[in-house]
C-alpha cells in the first residue's frame, strides 16, 4: 500500500511535474546533480514549502493535517544541524517528542541506544565530533517514531563506518508500515541499499524504478554528464566512473 | 531552582524594603499600611519602599524575560531588548507621548502603549532587515534600528519645550523606579503577565527552534506565527517597563547568560528562572544606588549599564573565541 502518492508536484521553478507514490517498507533513494530539487522535494513532503499540486499520506490530503499531526508520522533529518544552545544529548533527543508533547523516556533511551549514543546522554552536543553529532540528530529523528523519515543527505560528513551504520538503521526503519526516502549522493552506496530510486534532473523525474533500471550509462551520460561503467552482475552493484 | 529563585526573590524584596534614609520598623509599618493605619511607617512603607521594590521586581522581570525570549527566537546569545532596537523605540513611543500628547484616550496608559508600540515597530523593523539568513544579521539590524529611532529620540530632545522638560526627560530615560507610585505597577503588572503569558505559551517553539527554523517547522511547529506571538510579548514587556522606568541596560542580555547554566541550557525551561533572576537583579541594583552617599543619586539605569557593559565586552570575546 502507498504511504505517500504525490500528484502533479510543482514549486515554483525547482520542481515541477512530480509524480511519486512511496511504498510500505520501501527505501526510496533520490539522486541527482546538486540542484536538482532532491532537498526541495523532501522539504514539501515535510511540510516546509507551500507547493501546488497534491501530496497525500495514507490517502489524506498533508495540507489538511494539522502541523503536529503531519509531525508525528513524518520527520525531516535536515541537510546540514546544528543546535544554538549548548544542550546536552540527551535534550536533543528529547526534542524528537516536541510533535508528541512529551519527553517519554522509552523511546528516547531506545532511540540513543539504536544509534549508539546512550554513553553520552549527559555530553554536551557541541563537544562532539561531525559524526558522533549526526547519529545524535538521527537518534532525535528516531525518538519521535515518525512512520516516515526523510533523509537529507545523511551520509555527508560521516566516515565509512558511520555510512554503513546510519544506512543500516534506515533500512531497518523502513519496515512493515514504515518507509524512508533519502537523498544521496553516493550511487554505489544507493543501489546497494535502496529499493527504488528516483533520478531528479533540473526539477524534473528522469527516470524512476529499481537500482538496475535507473542507474544507466545513459541516463548517467544525459543527467550527469559522465561516462560510467556499470555493473549489476555482482555482489553488490558498481558504478565506476570512467575518466 | 525555580523554589530557590523565589525565595531569594522574596529575601531580596524584604531587604529591598530595610533600606531607606530613615530607621523605621519595617513589618510593624506593612502591617499598618495594610491595616490603613495612618502613622509615619505605614507612609514610608506603603507610599515610597513598597512600590520601588515591588517596581523593580517587575521591571526586573519584565526584562529578563523578554531577553531569554528573544535569544531564544533569534537563537543569537548577544540579543537583547537594547541591541534589538527595542528600548530604543519603546522610549521613542514613550517620549513622544510626553511631549506632544499623543494617544490622550489612553490616559495614565498612554506612555506604556506608546512604548508597547515603538518596541514592537523597532522589533518588526529589525527582523525585517536581518532577513531570512538572521542570526548573524540580528546584531547588525539592531544597530542599525537602535540608530536610526536615537536620532528619532535626538530630535524630539532636540526640540524640547523647555530646559526643564528636557532635563526631566534626560533624567526619566536614565532609568529608574524611584519617586513612582502603585499606580505605575497598574501598568506594568498586566503587561508582564499578558505579555509573559505570550512568550510562555510559545516555550515549545523556542525549544524547538534550537536546531533551527527548518527543524522546528518540520516538528510541526508555527514558526510564523509562533515569533509574532514572541515578538509582541517582547514587545509588551520591554514597552511598559521603559515607560514606567525608563532604559535599564543590559538586564535583558546578562541575566539569560547567569541563568542558562542552571537550566542545562534548554530555551524553554528558561523564561521562569530569567524573569526570576531578572527581578532579584534589579531589585539589588537599586538597593545598591540606595546605598550610595547622599547627594545626587546614581540612576538605576547608569549603575546596570556601568556593571552590564564590561560582562557584555567579556560575552563579546566568549563568541569570539568559539569562531576561532
């Protein structure tokens, strides 16, 4: 069943003609040059941009949900974090319930836990390096048990390690009546882990459909302007790009 | 915390009420006072020490509150309701009524609406030119507000009716809660409670707006809304203190800072304790200019700008060094 359809999307001049549905338990990965609308597209799913057309979440119109409703089933892991204040980890996770109103401890331990912050709790998030604060914004997505995440570029700033772990604790996310889109840049590492991808150029869908139909020396020659080798006979898929 | 600020708040008051030019039994006088008893202590007490205290607890207040608010909504540690342009226009507002008499349907209310309107203006103004990237424009807009309503200021100062009028003024916009009644805490009360109440209700949003206007938006929170409700609350509170006691500096920017650690530096869970620490703060300030040699008094507002401006210089290279 869809989670999300998406109907004729337009924003202005950074999308236009978007039609999506996002399954239950998908993965759905969106690619792109830088430009191509990947954050535009996330951000009204989350709510954050007035844009024509039609987005629906289980069949609802999202621009009748109430602000907070809308809230406690899809959460937005942002591009680029960071806290003002110099609060503690455990605060920040907290702020994951706001949608909720309150600051439950279950899912808040069990969101730190998951991303491997519980040690921690009494840090001061500031304190922390690039990659240790990026699984503390995602344990804060986590907290809110949002049906839907949608990730913005997750994976930037995080070494390989964190990459595999982070992209881990997504797929596993995006189970039963959950689902995850997430923008990235990485084409090896998004055929390997999504189930769909979604390739955006200048505003619009080149092509939508599995990793294998999408990623084509074609389709990366018009959209990105490389030539690239790939290889899907594998283990895992290989985008190589030729020099 | 919030118990212990109370009572510290009430210690203060109490010693607030001790200090004076003449010996007078203090309680004995209250009581009488609230009896309407009409002996010399009971005058002392309920006509000059009581509202001076009880004014600088809210103005006080009022001041600390309004800046954890707007440090919160600007998320910028150096705001403040001086260097966002608001006193400016708050005392802007507030002088015009003086001079030229405006909003006469308001009565004794007329120069808090005044300040209540300039603040807000100023504030709107303010926002507006720091634009969407405000964090690091926020400092600059306000500079640029706060100059342009002191000129506004300079040339009602300039045009004065008369040297007299115009010393008053100079005097009035120094700051202070001396020689004011009761009846000046009929305007401030409701504006601290109204205008606290505002701020209050958008805790969530301040809270959330800690990582940012995107994150905040995305939890389901009205940011548009939300900081127009913060932003007239501000408003509220730092006109009607600037109107009944004139520019009480850096109160706004320094007590969130004394507060914050207390608070594991959550926006939230900072408004009570800074309204709190606000009020303790200048109710202590004014006990100290009581205390100075007899002669011409020290103003409330000279003594917070001659101790805030140094921690503010100290705030100033704290940032600094975290950019460095």
């Amino acid at each position: 069943m869809a989670l999300i359809t998406i109907e004729q999307l337009q924003l202005d001049s950074r999308l236009a003609g978007i039609n999506l549905t996002l399954e239950a338990g998908e993965l759905l990965g969106v690619i792109g040059p830088n430009g191509a609308g990947k954050s535009s597209l996330l951000e009204c799913i989350a709510g954050l941009q007035a844009y024509n057309g039609r987005i629906e979440l289980d069949g609802q119109n999202l621009n009748r949900l109430h602000g907070l409703q809308r809230a406690r089933r899809i959460a937005l892991l942002p591009q680029r974090c960071q806290s003002a204040w110099a609060l503690k980890v455990a605060d920040v996770i907290a702020l994951g319930r706001l949608p909720w109103g309150d600051e439950d401890p279950e899912p808040i331990g069990q969101a730190a836990r998951q991303t491997g912050v519980s040690t921690w709790m009494d840090a001061r998030v500031d304190h922390l390096s690039g990659g240790e604060q990026a699984r503390v914004w995602l344990a804060r997505v986590l907290a809110g048990r949002p049906d839907i995440i949608l990730a913005d570029e997750p994976l930037a700033s995080l070494d390989l390690h964190y990459q595999q772990r982070v992209l881990e604790l997504l797929r596993e996310h995006a189970q039963l009546q959950r689902g995850v889109i997430l923008s990235i840049h990485d084409l090896n590492l998004a055929a390997h882990w999504c189930d769909r991808l979604l390739l955006l150029d200048a505003g619009r869908i080149h092509a939508i459909g599995t990793p294998q139909q999408v990623l084509t020396p074609a389709a990366l020659r018009q959209v990105y302007e490389i030539d690239a080798e790939v290889d899907f006979s594998g283990r895992q898929p290989l985008i190589r790009v030729l020099g | 915390m919030t118990p212990a600020l109370i009572l510290l708040m009430l210690l203060t008051a109490l010693a607030s009420l001790y200090v004076g030019s003449t010996d007078i039994a203090v309680l004995d006088g209250l009581w009488q006072w609230l009896q309407g008893t009409d002996s010399a202590a009971a005058i002392v007490i309920g006509e000059i020490r009581l509202p001076r205290t009880l004014l600088a607890l809210t103005v006080g207040a009022a001041l600390g509150m309004s800046g954890a608010a707007l440090q919160g909504l600007l998320r910028n540690p150096l705001a403040d309701p001086g260097l966002t342009g608001a006193s400016q226009g708050a005392a802007l507002g507030a002088a015009s009524v003086f001079y030229f008499g405006l909003l006469p349907a308001a009565g004794a209310a007329a120069p808090a609406l005044a300040g209540l309107i300039g603040a807000a203006i100023a504030m709107s103004l303010m926002l507006m030119l720091a634009g969407p990237s405000r964090q690091g424009m926020v400092i600059m807009a306000g500079l640029a507000i706060s100059t342009l309503t002191g000129a506004l200021l300079a040339a009602v100062l300039n045009f004065a009716p008369n040297p007299f009028a115009l010393s008053e003024l100079v005097f009035w916009l120094l700051g202070s809660v001396s020689e004011r009644g009761l009846d000046h805490l009929g305007i401030l009360l409701p504006a601290l409670l109204l205008g606290g109440g505002l701020i209050w209700s958008q805790r969530r949003l301040l809270l959330g707006l800690s990582l940012g206007e995107q994150v905040a938006q995305s939890m389901g929170l009205s940011y548009a809304r939300g900081s127009r409700l913060i932003i007239l609350g501000a408003a509220l509170l730092v006109g009607a203190s600037v109107a009944v006691a004139g520019a009480i500096g850096f109160v706004g920017l320094l007590v969130p800072h004394l507060v914050r650690p207390l608070v594991r530096n959550r926006p939230d869970r900072l408004l009570i304790p800074a309204a709190l620490a606000g009020a303790i703060l200048v109710c202590l300030a004014d006990i100290v200019v009581r205390w100075m040699p007899p002669g011409r008094e020290l103003k409330l507002g000279v003594l917070t700008s001659l101790i805030g401006a140094p921690l503010f210089i100290w705030l100033v290279w704290q940032e600094r060094r975290k950019w460095l």
